[in-house]
C-alpha cells in the first residue's frame, strides 16, 4: 500500500464536524504510517450500500473504475457481498473501535482499491485504501476507531460498515472477469492442417483464436 496521503477530504454534506478524524483512524496490515489509509472523506448521511457518499472525493485515486459492495458489518457479523474474498469485523464494548480483516481466496496476489465506509449516527466517514496488494491466500488485518463527532459534539458510535472494491487486477477475485478464448489442441491443429492441404490450400483462414483473459473492474465488487 501506498504511503498515506498528507491531506484529508472532506464531504459537503455534514451532520456533524469531523473532529480529530485522521488517516490511522482506519489501518489494514499494521499499525506504522504505511498501513494508515490514504485519504478519507468525511460525510454526513447514511451511506447504505451506496458509494456515492465518497466516490467524487476519491476519484483522483485509482483508474476511475466504479465501486462496488464487498461486504457490510453490522455489530459483529458480516454480511458477504461478494465471495471472492472472506472478511471479518469486531467492534469493542464502547461501539467506537475494533478491528477488522480480509482475505483474498484466490490462488494469486491481488491489487484494488478499498473503500472502508463507515456510517456512525447521523454521520460517516470513508476511508481509502489506494492499490491495495493482498496476496495469494493472505489475510490482511486492520484496525478502526472513531475520531469525529455528530451533531452534539460528542463522538458516535458504531452503526455500521460497507466495504466497497474498484480496480482489481491480479487474480480472480473480486467479481474479475474472465472471458477465455481455447486454444485448440495439437491433434485439432494436424486436422485443421490435413484438411486446408487435401483442397489444394484453397480457402484462406483467419487467425487461430488466442487466450483472452480480461480481468474487469471490481464491478460484482
């Protein structure tokens, strides 16, 4: 993951204010500043399974692909959106920390964006994480706390999270799409060949189909 950003977002919208929300108030793969996120946004509406809270404020990141539900947390269980990767989230006994994690079930390294929303009272807060490498059968843990205040001051508690996905490359995880073209087999070949000689070479063919694999944008995210 890239170093964290010097700079923090802010959304127009706001219930609240965004107090001492900083990038280490959400982390993924250790506590130092590289594990920090790399910007975030804060926001005063419920997010929902929505990216349209954060998008805009994020859009100078990544390739610009769209964002799509992977998953969200309500108390400490999680709902699965998108199965390609396994995910857990805790929340400690004052609703306003925890930790969380990510799995990426796919037999190669990854790389996306994560978005970490979440939806606190009548205010949120995203979080990005910028070309996020997962590896092959990796598990990335994380931790998170809140920092900004509602419209009382006061610091809210959990309500809830999304986790959305963009711009996967690498395996097939995160909805990536994979249109494969076969390749014939050599005995098709010697066929194919027998045949074109037996007619004198008389018909011209195409070009032999080749793999195709496209890894799409996390869009099942």
């Amino acid at each position: 993951m890239a170093t964290a950003a010097a700079f923090v977002l802010a959304g127009a919208a706001q219930a609240g204010t965004i107090g001492a929300a900083s990038l280490d108030d959400v982390t993924l793969g250790g506590n130092a500043t590289a594990y920090w996120a790399d910007a975030l946004n804060y926001y005063g509406s419920n997010p929902g399974s929505d990216a349209s809270s954060f998008a805009a404020a994020f859009a100078g990141y990544g390739n610009g692909g769209a964002w799509s539900l992977m998953g969200t947390a309500q108390g400490n269980s999680f709902s699965v959106a998108n199965s390609a990767f396994n995910y857990s989230f805790s929340k400690n006994a004052g609703n306003q920390s925890g930790t969380w994690s990510i799995t990426n079930l796919s037999a190669a390294q990854v790389v996306l964006d994560l978005a970490f929303s979440m939806h606190t009272g009548d205010a949120g807060t995203a979080f990005l994480f910028d070309n996020q490498a997962i590896g092959a059968g990796q598990t990335l843990q994380g931790s998170w706390k809140i920092e900004w205040l509602n419209n009382a001051d006061k610091i809210p508690n959990f309500s809830n999270m999304n986790l959305f996905g963009r711009d996967l490359s690498g395996g097939a995880g995160a909805g990536a799409a994979a249109a494969i073209t076969a390749v014939p087999e050599p005995a098709t070949w010697a066929m194919l060949l027998t045949g074109l000689c037996g007619i004198g070479l008389t018909l011209q063919r195409g070009q032999p189909a080749r793999v195709k694999k496209k890894h799409g944008n996390n869009n099942s995210q």
